[in-house]
C-alpha cells in the first residue's frame, strides 16, 4: 500500500491535521497495522517538499504547533494517476513455503509433516478471518473476503504439492 498516496486521497475531502489523517487512515486501513505518528509527519514532509500538498495553517497548542495539510492539483493528479494504474499481480514464483518444501526433501526432513503444519495454519487463519468478517463491516467484509481466497489459493496449492511429494523428491535428488 502506498501510504503516501493514501494520505492524499484522503486530503481530497479537505485540508486536516497530521493526528486527523492517522485516524482516518486507522479506520479505514489499518484495522491490522496501524500508522505510527511518525510515519504520518515524514510521510507528509515528503510529499510537502515535493509539492503535493501545502500548509493549510499552522495552530499554536499546548504542544507542538499543528499543521493543516491541504492537497495541491499536483497532488490531485498524483493519486488520479496512482488510482488508475494497476497494481502488479504477485505471482509468487518463488514463495518461502515451496523453498521449505525443497529443503525439507534436500535434507531427509519431512515435507509432508511441513505441509500439514501449514494446512493446519492456514485453517486457523482463515476461521479468524471467518469470525471477523462476520461481525465486521462492508469494509472488513471486503478485506478479510481478499485474504481468505488467497489463503484457498494456497490451501489448493498445499493439496496438489502434497500429492506431488514422491516425484517432487525424485526429481530434486537426480
């Protein structure tokens, strides 16, 4: 996710504080990581040197003073451009699970057992991401539906590649 273009996207309804955009942000993204304050400061003096927002006004507190932000036309076309360009589809050629299946079979360990102690982790996560979705909302809904079907993809893969272990083993000890 591109936070920096998150927090112009949410700068288009208007101009807001640093602490106003980390709330809305955690609310609307980061239900599972959170922004940290500082993440949002350097984030935002970022994009201010690189003119995709202004300050907007600057308040004095008892702390610190508090900048409002405001998005720039530049910024406006910055996250237009952003949103219409499609993301990269991650294939996962190379994933860590099938490296540890391979090295498993390399060093006599067993794949199979492997393979279930991941089956079995991928079911626990995918009834928490059930339950939360069944008490969250559209949004979550949304969210935990993306992460559940790639955790079906993976189970799918984890199925074949179990039936597949003996000629797997085969053809990497040659």
């Amino acid at each position: 996710m591109s936070i920096g273009h998150t927090l112009l996207g949410l700068l288009e309804s208007g101009p807001r504080h640093g602490y106003d955009l980390k709330r809305a942000f955690d609310e609307k993204f980061g239900h599972d990581r959170p922004l940290h304050y500082g993440q949002v400061y350097s984030t935002m003096s970022r994009l201010l040197k690189n003119g995709l927002v202004v300050v907007d006004g600057i308040e004095a507190g008892g702390g610190p003073e508090r900048k409002r932000y405001a998005i720039t036309e530049a910024g406006i076309t910055d996250v237009a451009q952003w949103l219409a360009t499609p993301e990269k589809p991650e294939p996962y050629l190379q994933s860590t699970l099938y490296t540890k299946v391979v090295l498993a079979l390399l060093t006599g360990r067993g794949a199979a057992e492997l393979l279930d102690t991941q089956r079995a982790e991928h079911l626990r996560l995918m009834r928490e991401l059930t339950r939360r979705k069944k008490d969250g909302d559209l949004a979550d809904q949304l969210i935990c539906d993306h992460a559940l079907f790639h955790l079906e993809a993976d189970l799918r893969w984890l199925e074949l590649t179990a039936a597949r272990l003996d000629r797997l083993a085969e053809e990497i000890h040659r």
